[in-house]
C-alpha cells in the first residue's frame, strides 16, 4: 500500500467526511478507510431519513450549555466552526437548510441522503482517495508516534491520523465501537460506553399497541416504588417497545438513575391542561350530545386521537357495545380518571440498538480542545462520538461532527 499520503481518515461517517474534506481542501493528499460498502451509512439514516443537521441557537454560550462539562472544552472549536459556518458550509454547495420546530435544523429536501451526497461531493472536489470495505484493526506505533494503521494484514502509513469511528449506538450501521478498542490499546484513557439518549422499555400491551403514535400534549409522571419521582412534559412517542420522542430521549439519564432505586412506574396524563374536575365536565357535555351511541365510538371523540381503544383495554369492566345513556357515574369517573394517569411499568432502557447517542468515548484530558489532537500522540486526531462528551438529541451530535471534523481536518 502506498505510504505517501499525508493524512489518513479512519472513518466515512459525519465527522470523518468533514474532516477528510477540510484535509484536502487545505492540499493535503488524503485517504478515507470505511469498513461499509458505503460512506454515511448512519447520517443517511439520522432524523427519520431527513437529517437534523444541527441545533439553531445563536448564542454560543447557550448552545455550549447543551453538552454540559465539556461547554469549556468545546468554546474554542466552536468559535472556529459553529452553527453560521455550518449553515454556510451546506448552503454553498447547493443543500440549503431550514429551522423547523424546537430549534431544529434539516435540509429544505427533507432527505438524509442529500447530507450524504453533499459531503461526497466535498471529498470529490479535493481529490479524496476513498477505500470503502476497508477493515482497519488498529493503530501501529513507535513511541509518542503513531506509525501506521493495521488494515487486511497490511500496514498503511501517514504523517497525520484522524480517527472518526463514531461511538456504539446502531452498531448495524457500523458504529461498534473499534476507535474506542484502539485508543485503550495505544495506552489511552477511555471511558466504556453505555447508551446515553434512548428509548425506554415499557411492559403495558396497550402502549405497545400504540406503536408509530405521537401524543403531542402529554405530562408523565415518574414514581420510584409509589414515590413521584421525576415530572416530564411535552411530545412522546409509542413504540411497540415502550416511550421514545425527544422528551424521553433527552431524560433517559435521569430515568436510568430512577432504575436503581426500585420499581419506576409512570401515570401518563394526556389531558394535562384540565385539571380533574374540567376534564369531567368535558366528558359528561360529549356523553351528553351522543347518549344513544355506541361507548366505543363515542371514547373516540372523547380521548386523543388513537387512544380509544387503549382506555376500553385498560377498563375491561366497560362494555364497549353498551350505549353512552347506560355508562353510570362512577365508570365516568374511572374513564376521566385513566385519561389523568395512565399507568405504565417501566423495565428499562432500551440497548444499543436502540440508542440515539452512546456515553463513553476518550477522556477530554487527552485531546486539545483548539485541534482535536490527542496530548499523548501529536500526529493523531480524535473526533466526533469518539470524544466523552454528554449532549441531548436535536442536532447537538452532528453539530459536534462538523465542528470537531472540520478543527481536525484544519490542522492535521
């Protein structure tokens, strides 16, 4: 294999792209290995298909807020490569991007792949040699140098190394963790990884049943054995494994810490505007407007779109075929107070599989924050979900790819 490359790109996901690119935009002759057939094999799929690109908020010091400890860490990068350069950096090659709900950025095709072709078309354009169903198997080193990278039983050098494996989150995509097996094996310090931002698991049937359903308005309520715990409102999705969506996604490091001390079950309000006694009116002015119908028929007007067959489940006692002018006071109340607080039995974190963004990655103590180079081997370069650093879900980890990629490839 040829030795003349100055930089090498473990790595053909988001921050690997980037930082490719910005390596031969600067002359550098690059090389990108990628064990997929394919490069973007995970971004292709990020944001359902469409991609959230980033998180539109202006303010570095609020968007810095978003990745707690490391905020310090990440001034620097950030204020060589943030949310204007990355606007610019899509727009100008012909992907503009639009600031939809919750602050959240995608590109105006709504389609992931475009993100994908965007940054192909950027290592075109420098001239990137790439080597997709390459299968590195670690680093080779001579002191405070790497000296290579072990591929297929070669050995592949260069001046500079960029490492961009990503983390351990959809490992079908590619996304196993080597980088962070490599940098243990070269003596570095790296914290294991274990899902961050991730779906819960739920025992109840009818959440289940519910799978693909948004409740757009809810409040959920957290008890620890009986004890109210943790309260959560806004936007949560059924799956047919339990609650997923942003709200969910972004408390999941809370609700683990719940896990350990006991049995956590969950009272789901979807009518968290009306209290006890408004929803009851409610109810009893719909029951009222359609005594001779069906009950089945009239919890569809009366619950949220969807949910009707999931209260007559949790309320076996209710005939469903029984007319609303038979329906007594008291199964009123029980129907008023199931929409208050539907219970669910949480049993726990969904795995790797199912995780948005992986903990773990290399201690920020070895890596310098102005260049992504790592403090014990100056000629390599770590980057992206490799790092240790915690973020919530809505464009904070890609935001994180591009800067730190783009820092990398700047100075590699």
């Amino acid at each position: 294999m040829s030795s003349s490359y100055d930089v090498i790109v473990i790595g053909g996901g988001a921050s690997g792209l980037m930082a490719a690119g910005r390596a031969a935009e600067r002359g550098r002759r690059v090389v990108l290995l990628e064990k997929n057939s394919t490069l973007g094999k995970k971004l292709a799929i990020s944001g359902g298909g469409r991609c959230n690109i980033c998180h539109a908020e202006d303010d570095i010091h609020r968007l810095l807020g978003h990745y707690g400890p490391a905020n310090k860490f990440l001034y620097s990068s950030f204020s060589q490569f943030g949310l204007a350069e990355t606007f610019s950096f899509f727009s100008n090659r012909g992907l503009p991007l639009q600031v939809e709900t919750r602050n959240r950025v995608f590109p105006v095709s709504q389609k992931a792949t475009d993100v994908v072709t965007t940054l192909e078309r950027f290592l075109a354009s420098g001239n990137v040699e790439v080597r997709t169903r390459a299968t590195v198997q670690g680093f080779v080193r001579e002191g405070e140098r790497i000296t290579g990278v072990m591929i297929d039983g070669a050995v592949m050098t260069a001046a500079s190394y960029i490492l961009a494996t990503g983390g351990a989150s959809h490992p079908e995509t590619g996304s196993t963790g080597d980088g962070f097996t490599w940098l243990k094996d070269i003596g570095c310090q790296v914290k294991d990884p274990t899902p961050a931002v991730v779906p819960i698991a739920v025992a109840d049937e009818w959440v289940h049943r519910l799978s693909g359903l948004a409740i757009d308005q809810a409040k959920l309520v957290f008890l620890v054995d009986g004890q109210k715990s943790l309260k959560l409102a806004g936007r949560v999705l059924c799956t047919h494994f339990g609650l997923s969506g942003p709200l969910i996604l972004n408390s999941s490091a809370k609700i683990a810490e719940l896990l350990q001390e006991g049995e956590v079950t969950i009272q789901m309000d979807v009518f968290p505007s009306l209290d006890l006694g408004m929803l009851d009116k409610r109810v009893t002015a719909i029951f009222d407007d359609n005594k001779n119908r069906d009950v089945k028929n009239v919890l569809k007007v009366v619950a949220p779109t969807g949910m009707s067959a999931a209260v007559l489940l949790l309320l076996p006692s209710i005939d469903p075929d029984k007319k609303v002018h038979s329906i007594s006071k008291l199964e009123r109340k029980m129907i008023v107070n199931l929409l208050k607080a539907l219970p669910m039995t949480v049993t726990g974190l969904m795995g790797m599989d199912r995780a948005v963004i992986v903990d773990g990655g290399l201690s920020l103590d070895e890596i310098d924050g102005k260049t992504f180079r790592s403090r014990k081997y100056d000629n390599l370069f770590v980057t992206g979900d490799v790092l240790h650093i915690n973020r919530p879900s809505g464009g904070f980890s890609l935001q994180l790819c591009w800067t730190s990629g783009w820092v990398a490839g700047s100075n590699a």
